[in-house]
C-alpha cells in the first residue's frame, strides 16, 4: 500500500513512539537518578563511540551525494560534530568529551574506545555500514531518530541535573546546542523522504531504515544494562576505578 506524505510521516513517527530509546529502562535509570556515578561514566564512555562515528557516516553520505544543494545542507552537520578550525565553533565531539572530562574519565583512554563494550563498537560499525551501502533515501531517512531527540535531552539533561552532584550545565553543554540542531536536520530530511518515497517499496525501505537506527541505539543500551547494572562481566571493557584522572581517582 503506497501511504500519501501524511501517511508516512505518521507511520515514521509511530516508530518512535514505539522504539526509540527514551523507553529503555538504562535511560529511566539515568534521567531518574538510579544510576551510580560510574554506570553514568560508562555510559558516557560508551556514547562517545556513537558520537565519534557521526560526522564520519555523515561525510560518506556527502560523498554520494551528487547534487550540490543537497551537500551544502548535509555538511553542516560534519561541522556541527567536528567543528572548525581551533574549535571556533566548538564542536559536538569536543562538547561530548567535556562530560567525560567532568566525570574524571581520561580524555586519551575515552578516544581511544578501548574500554567500550563489544556491542556498542560492533553497532557504531554496522550504522556506518548502513549509510555506506544502502540507498541514498535509506541513509538519510535512518537519520529521523533526531526527530524525536529533543525528549530525550530534555529528559535527560532537566533529570541529570536534578539528581547528580557531579553534573553540571557545563559538562551537559552538548545537549543545549542539540536542541536546536537535531531540529532543523530532521526537518530537513523528513521533508526529503516525504518527497523520495514515493512507492510502497520506497516508503518501506525508509520505514526499515529508522527501524535500524532506533534498533542500533536500543541495543548499546542493553548492553550497558547488561554489564553495568545488571553486573555480567565483559572481558576488556572500562571497569569502575580504571582510567579516571587524578583528582577523581
């Protein structure tokens, strides 16, 4: 059944409803205050990964992308992570590694992502796979998780400040500029994949395509779940204690 563009918006929304991972029970934790400060570090050691391969898919992308309006639009989103020159604007990662820098993990083991569980590097892998061999319209409709991430931050920030003494505006920094960027790209790419897909066969595959990414971000968060909450080993990953700075040691 070919859905009209209302259709589609509705049916891709509906898959955030259901699936995104501000229904997790490790996010529940987080925002509530149930975590301890080192499940807050490893998952923010973890995220890191995530963060580290955004601008990298993003710039595959613009590599495939043949018209050039469409390249200036999607650049943007490699400077907003990268940022420029001498950070001037600072950019997404360097704001991320300012909440691992607040919680005491060393800055050079938390970019190395040796300490990150298994799951969330093969997952990070498996998205820059996706945006390098799946359809242009796949690519940029797996990007829609950003329509539904200013819940999450909102959650996430108002709920980490209330409940952690160690958190502060500052070390959360990167989540005020995502509040107004996540915005404007899912618009962006919303509206494309509004007017791309346009058969069922089209409207389907970027259906999947989200379903992907809303899968890719669930499981890193089973995984933190399983390994720092629930208590299961995981040979190699970041355990309480190692690579914290000094002060916080």
């Amino acid at each position: 059944m070919t859905r009209t563009p209302g259709e589609l918006e509705a049916a891709l929304r509906q898959i955030g409803a259901e699936r995104y991972h501000i229904l997790h029970p490790f996010h529940e934790l987080l925002h509530s205050g149930g975590c301890t400060k080192d499940q807050v570090r490893a998952w923010a050691l973890n995220r890191y990964c995530y963060q580290r391969i955004i601008p990298t898919k993003d710039a595959i992308l613009l590599a495939r992308l043949d018209d050039v309006e469409m390249r200036r639009e999607w650049r943007q989103r490699i400077v907003d992570h990268d940022g420029e020159i001498d950070d001037h604007p600072e950019g997404g990662l360097r704001r991320w590694l300012a909440l691992t820098d607040g919680l005491g993990l060393d800055r050079a083991y938390v970019t190395s992502m040796r300490g990150a569980l298994p799951t969330t590097r093969f997952a990070c892998d498996a998205y820059v796979a996706f945006v390098r061999d799946r359809s242009e319209l796949e690519a940029i409709a797996s990007s829609l998780t950003e329509m539904f991430s200013p819940a999450i931050i909102s959650q996430r920030v108002s709920g980490m400040l209330a409940h952690y003494d160690f958190i502060s505006q500052d070390t959360l920094r990167y989540f005020g500029h995502r509040l107004s960027q996540a915005p404007r790209d899912a618009d962006w790419a919303l509206d494309y994949v509004k007017r791309k897909a346009v058969t069922a066969e089209q409207q389907e595959a970027a259906l999947d395509a989200l379903r992907f990414k809303c899968a890719m971000l669930w499981s890193q968060l089973d995984a933190l779940y399983h390994v720092y909450v629930s208590g299961y080993p995981c040979p190699g990953a970041w355990q309480p204690g190692e690579a914290l700075v000094a002060e916080a040691a």
